[in-house]
C-alpha cells in the first residue's frame, strides 16, 4: 500500500484505488470534491467542465493565483497530481452535454453532478437515472448564503444521493466554508457509497 | 398511507397521481425530482402516474449553485 494511505480507513485503500468518479463540472463543488476523492485514495478521476479559472473563482474553488487564465481541467489536474501522482484522470475541456454525457463518463462507476444551475442539474440527474439505473449519482443542491449548518443534509433514494439545504440559491451569493462542506459531504458520500457497496 | 420524504404521512386514496402528492404536500418548486420506491418518474408523468399504497416518495428540490 502507499505510504500517503497509511493512515486512511483500514482495508479501503485496495478497494478505492480502484474506482472511477466521473464529475461534471469543476467549480466549486466539483474541485473541492476532486481534492477530496484524491486524499481519500480514489484511483481515477474523469473531469469535465467548459471554463478558464477566473479570479472570482479564487473565493471558493480549488485553485490559485497562478491558475488565473489556464482551463480549469488542467489546472486542476495539476493540482490533484500534487497530491497523488498515482492518480489516473481523464480530462474533457468542453461543454457537457445531454448528447456527450454518456461517452464522457460511460466508464465511471459513480458520477458527480457539480453544475451552477439548476435546469442543467436536473437533466444531468434524470437523464443518467433513466440511461444507468444501477449506477449512483450524487448532486449538490444549496449552498448558498449564510444560512445554519444544520440545515444542511443528504436526501437518498434509490441510485440519487443530493446534498445540500434544498433551498438556497446562488443569487445570495457563495462563501468558501459552505460551499466546501456541500463538497465534502458529497465526496463523503461517494467514499461512503463505495465502500458499503463493495465491502458488502 | 404514503411517505413523502421519509418524514410525512399522507393518506393514500385511489388513483392518486405523483401530482396529487405534490399538491397535497404544497411543493411550488418548478426544478424538482421526484421518485416513488426509488424510481425516477418523469415530469411528463407527473399527471398519470399513480402512487401505489405504502409507497416512499421523495421530492429533491434542485437550486442554483454548485
């Protein structure tokens, strides 16, 4: 085992060293969920997303100053090789769309929804319930504003697993801490999902 | 009697439609997924899709941010 996992849960470095998480999309929720996959042990990682890492980004995203212009696919990439350079990715720079979904992450055992909006959530979510019924989708919905912590939860039903308040909106602008716990409880998520599913 | 959300009852009534729970429960979001026994029903099917007895629905509301 790597020395890096030595201090990771027992037995669940062998198990996710083998996993593929596809995200779609590397914002706020998507970057902060890759690093956290990495330090977790994940194996491989698909990332797709259409942007150039701009400074408003710097407030919440997983990226740095001299990321600044450099597309967020590879900027990120380089970031998470930082961590793990045994990391297997696949980067896509490039719009995801209902018509390249299912090529771009047809090999991910467990797919990200990290998308800003909503309409795009919605048909990321139900097109891959329709297309992959037995493989999980885990999205992030509010993480806005200032709102309690506590209000914070994971929905689950069947193959879906949403995050988040259900209510807050981006128009209430975004804070680093919340957004970055809406990541972490998805990357938790994810691990969790993994390991109750193989360990089983 | 249904359970919406692992958290309300509703009674349950013959015929009842995904969009009947809907109404019933007082859900206004326009962005919304909705399964029943953990299965996607389509918004196309909201009207027709009739909600078993014992059934766990669940309503994921789906806001801007990510």
């Amino acid at each position: 085992m790597s020395e890096m996992f030595s201090r990771n849960v027992p037995d669940s470095f062998n198990i996710l060293k083998e996993v593929t998480v596809g995200i779609a999309g590397c914002g706020g929720i998507g970057s902060n969920v890759a690093t956290s996959l990495t330090r977790s042990g994940v194996g491989s990682l698909i990332i797709a997303d259409m942007d150039l890492v701009e400074i408003t980004n710097l407030n919440r995203q997983h990226y740095f100053q001299d990321d600044i212009g450099k597309t967020k696919v590879d900027a990120l990439s380089t970031h998470l090789h930082n961590i793990n350079p045994d990391l297997k990715i696949i980067t896509h720079f490039g719009k995801v769309t209902r018509r390249n979904y299912l090529d771009l992450f047809k090999n991910v055992d467990i797919l990200i929804e990290a998308f800003d909006l909503a309409e795009e959530k919605k048909w990321l979510i139900e097109g891959w319930m329709k297309n992959n019924p037995t493989l999980p989708i885990i999205g992030g919905s509010g993480l806005s504003g200032t709102g309690k912590t506590e209000l914070l939860k994971v929905q689950r039903s069947g193959q879906l697993t949403l995050c988040g308040d259900q209510e807050s909106d981006m128009s209430e602008g975004l804070i680093a801490p919340r957004v970055i716990m809406v990541a972490n409880m998805m990357a938790y998520e994810t691990i969790f999902q993994i390991l109750k599913d193989r360990k089983s | 009697m249904i359970t919406v959300n692992n958290r309300d009852q509703l009674e349950w009534s013959p015929n009842m439609t995904v969009q009947d729970v809907l109404n019933h429960m007082g859900h206004t979001y326009s962005l919304i997924t909705v399964t029943v026994n953990d299965k996607l029903v389509e918004d196309e099917d909201y009207d027709s899709f009739v909600v078993p007895d014992h059934a766990f629905v669940s309503v994921f509301h789906l806001a801007h941010g990510g």
